[in-house]
C-alpha cells in the first residue's frame, strides 16, 4: 500500500522534503503507525519535536484514525507559521 506523507514548517526543514511516497505492507495502519515507519527513516526530526499533529487527505485527525491506500498524510507540529 502506498501512503504519500507532507511535512510541514520544522519537520520539512530537518527532514530535508516536503513529501515522500511510503510503502507498507498492511492494507490499514494508524497514523500513528506511519508515524513510526517515517520517524524510523528520519530519527532527528521526529525526536525534536514532542508533540506532532496529522491530517489525512486535509482534515485534522487523531493518531488513532486509519490510514489507506492512497492516502495523503500531513504531519506538522502543533502551531505552524504563514
């Protein structure tokens, strides 16, 4: 299953990209799931930050909420700047 994954403000500048296609091997996972996947591939930038807020496909969800193919998850932190 293919998952393209945004990072936004901090999260962008220490991971170095604004998105990456991610592949996983389950038909569902948790953003909270994902976010272990991507955090694994990007240790520093995921360990910066306590807090990290989601979107899937632009609505603001819980770590908790499912994950498809398909699916476009943006992660960000808490309050993020314009």
């Amino acid at each position: 299953m293919k998952i393209t994954v945004k990072y936004f403000a901090l999260l962008r500048e220490a991971v170095g990209l604004r998105e990456e296609t991610v592949e996983v091997p389950q038909n569902t996972v948790t953003v909270a799931e994902l976010m272990q996947i991507v955090s694994s591939r990007h240790p520093d930038a995921f360990a910066a930050l306590k807090r990290i807020r989601a979107a899937v496909n632009e609505t603001m969800v819980p770590m908790g909420a499912e994950v498809g193919e398909g699916d476009v998850v943006a992660f960000f932190p808490p309050v993020t700047g314009g």
